[in-house]
C-alpha cells in the first residue's frame, strides 16, 4: 500500500516536472512474471519514469556499494531494491547467487523486476553493449521452474527532449515481449549461445525503440540540430521518429562536411542561447497578473533550486536528475513554510485551496515563462526578433537542403 501511494506520487511529480510525458509502442505487461530491460541515459530519472508507466509495483537492481551502510540498505530495500554485485564492486565474500535466488523467487510470485543491462547510466544518445545479466536471470527462472513459468522480457527505451532541465519532454517506448520458453532448446543445446543470442535481442530492441547515436561525438550536433526544430514548431519534442531521422540525417551528413558541420553547431548554440520560442499568443497578455503572482510566489525556491542542481550535479547529463531532486526538496519545504504563514495569517480552512491554486499558478508560470521572455524581447527589441526567427528559419532551411542534396544523389546512384 505505501510503495503504491509512493508511486503514484511519483507519476505525479513527474507530470509537474516534464512538460510532456508520452508513451509509445507497445502496451505494458501489467500481470505475470516480466522483467524490464531498459537504457539507462538518466541515472535516477530512468527508474521513476517506469514507475509511472507500469500499473503494478516494480522491483530494481542497484549496485551493491549502495547497500552497504545498514541505514541505507533498510531504506533502499523498502523502495523495492535488490542489490546486484558488479564485479569492479563486489568484496570477497559477496556473489550475485543471492540476487539470482531472490529475482527467481519475486519471479515465482509473478512480480516485475526493472534491470538496466548496460550496466551504468550512460548520460548520452548512445546504446552501450549490454551485460547478460537480464537473460541469465530469466533463463534461471524459467528453467528452475520446469519452463512453465512463462518469464517475458520487455525492452523499453527512454528517449529524453534534452538532458539540461526540467520542463522539457520525454518519449518512454515499449517494446514487444520477448518470451525466455521460446529459446528453451537453444538453451538446453548451448546456454551461453542463448544467453548470448537474448541479450543481443535486447539490445537491438533498445537501439530501434530509442534514438540511439552510433557515433557518440556526434550527439551534441543532433541535439542541437533536434531543438531547432522542435523550437520552430516542426516537430514535437516526443516525436521520436523524427529525431531519428534527424539523428540519421546528421551522422550521414556531418562526416562529408565537417567543417560546415562545425559552422551549422556553432550558430545553432547561438541562436539556442536566446529565447526565441516563436511567435506569443494572444491570450498570453491576458494571463501577465497570473505570471507575475507565479514569478513572485516561486522565484525564491526555484532560484535555489537552480543553483542547488548546478553545483551538486558532475555533468551536465544528470542535470535533470538533480534539479528533480533538489526542486522536490526546495518546495516542498518552500510550501509547508507557506502554509505556516497562511495558517498564521488566518486562513484556516481556506489554506489547501490558497495552496492548491499557488502549485497551479506555479505550473502554469514556468509553462509559459519562454513566452514571458520573448514577450519582452518583443517589444523592447521587435526588429531584432524578426531577425532571429529569419536566421533560424534559413539555418534549418540549410540543413533539409542538405538532407534533400544526399537523397538525389542516393537515388542517382541507384539508378
């Protein structure tokens, strides 16, 4: 009961967090024995999503080191974690038999079990090769339970907007099941070959169901690249087919350019630099008094909270984890001293509701907080605007002429 209060509390918060949460591809395996195999990009934000898109209570592998201190380890196996003992971690006396044991037996009593089999958080668009862990835990599973328990594995990939902050989007893709019995002769003739032959089944489900970069050093450019476009309004931000063709465009083109490529990446971060989000609507002006309550209500706790996640955070990747957690933190004790102070001045029974329309005030503030920028930039500097937009309509304007450019000559080539 309280890890199901727990998580939906989460989903929650994560609704708050991102501006847009979408969930593509298959539907999520809510009944039997499954374990979930997903990338990794975002080190805790990763676990959280799957908690809100699965309707059951999942179960996680953590690495070991973190199980340690017996404080942490009490809290850590109340949150549903299971420690796993990589073998750069792992003292003398400890093995991963325990976590074999206990994944078989949660299996048993057709739980959920969350395993990211890269094995780290990566921090990028790039699908590591997979460790074997998730295939050997199911193929023990289902062999010790004579093949009739029915394990499936189901890949799911993440897919963020942008891994610098909040309020951005996030594409979560489902996988199709992978069931463990249907490779039970291979397994009986070869253990290792299907072990083997199963995680590389993963792993091509997690490069199709994510916008998975071969080339790692070419992310930043098609990132880049992505939020021209979502910024323009060509595309959404979970639209994950066509950052994928994006991402295909540029790691074909960058390589036969690379000095234009460098140019094309040094003039998107300038003009992403600057707020320009296209063009304010009209209902905007009407809603300025609500904004300017928002912006005086929340600019403390999120000033700190800005500044909390920059300095706690090692890379520029896990940001995002960071300001979640930092933002949880700050206001949730930002809105118990403001329900204090309501309570202090007399509202009473009033004070839920104050608060209630405070968080919506809030939200709807840093929803629109671009469209607040731009506005000003609008009126202060209306010529220079038009000048922007004209840059980045010809900057993307470039790159689909390029793009158009390889189409021809394939298609010459063909024929």
């Amino acid at each position: 009961m309280l890890f199901t209060l727990g998580q939906r509390s989460i989903a929650l918060l994560l609704k708050g967090y991102f501006r847009q949460i979408e969930v593509q591809g298959s539907k999520p395996i809510n009944k039997g024995p499954l374990l979930i195999a997903g990338n990794h990009p975002n080190m805790a934000l990763d676990p959280l999503l799957l908690l809100g898109v699965y309707q059951r209570p999942l179960f996680f592998l953590g690495k070991s080191t973190l199980f340690r201190n017996p404080v942490a380890s009490w809290f850590l196996r109340s949150c549903h974690l299971i420690p796993v003992y990589r073998r750069t971690d792992r003292l003398p006396s400890e093995s991963n038999d325990k976590t074999f044991d206990e994944v078989r037996h949660l299996l048993e009593y057709q739980n959920a079990v969350a395993i990211f089999p890269e094995g780290t958080s990566v921090g990028g668009r790039t699908v590591l090769k997979l460790k074997t862990g998730a295939a050997r835990m199911a193929f023990f599973a289902d062999e010790h339970n004579n093949w009739a328990l029915g394990v499936q594995i189901q890949p799911i990939g993440i897919t963020y907007a942008h891994f610098l902050g909040w309020n951005s989007g996030v594409a979560i893709k489902v996988g199709d099941p992978i069931r463990i019995s249907d490779f039970r002769e291979l397994y009986e003739q070869n253990p290792a070959s299907a072990v083997h032959h199963v995680t590389e089944t993963i792993e091509l489900a997690l490069k199709q169901l994510t916008v998975h970069v071969e080339q790692a050093e070419l992310a930043p450019l098609i990132d880049a690249t992505h939020q021209l476009f979502t910024r323009s309004g060509r595309i959404s931000e979970v639209d994950t087919q066509s950052f994928t063709k994006i991402a295909k465009a540029v790691a074909t083109l960058a390589p036969l350019y690379p000095e234009r490529a460098a140019e094309f990446l040094t003039r998107a971060r300038t003009l992403l630099s600057l707020p320009l989000s296209g063009e304010v609507p009209p209902w905007f002006l009407a809603s300025i008094p609500l904004v300017l309550i928002g912006i005086t209500l929340h600019l403390i706790p999120y000033e700190v909270t800005r500044y909390t996640a920059t300095n706690m955070s090692p890379d520029k990747d896990q940001l995002g984890m960071y300001t979640f957690f930092a933002g949880t933190a700050v206001f949730l004790i930002w809105y118990t001293l403001l329900a204090l102070t309501l309570i202090i001045l007399g509202f009473g029974l009033s004070t839920p509701f104050a608060l209630i329309t405070s968080a919506a005030i809030g939200l709807f503030t840093a929803r629109t907080l671009p469209l607040w920028r731009l506005l000003l930039l609008t009126l202060v500097l209306p010529s220079s605007m038009r000048a922007l937009t004209l840059l980045q309509e010809e900057l993307i304007a470039e790159m689909l002429a390029y793009a158009d450019q390889m189409t021809n000559e394939e298609k010459m080539e063909q024929e």
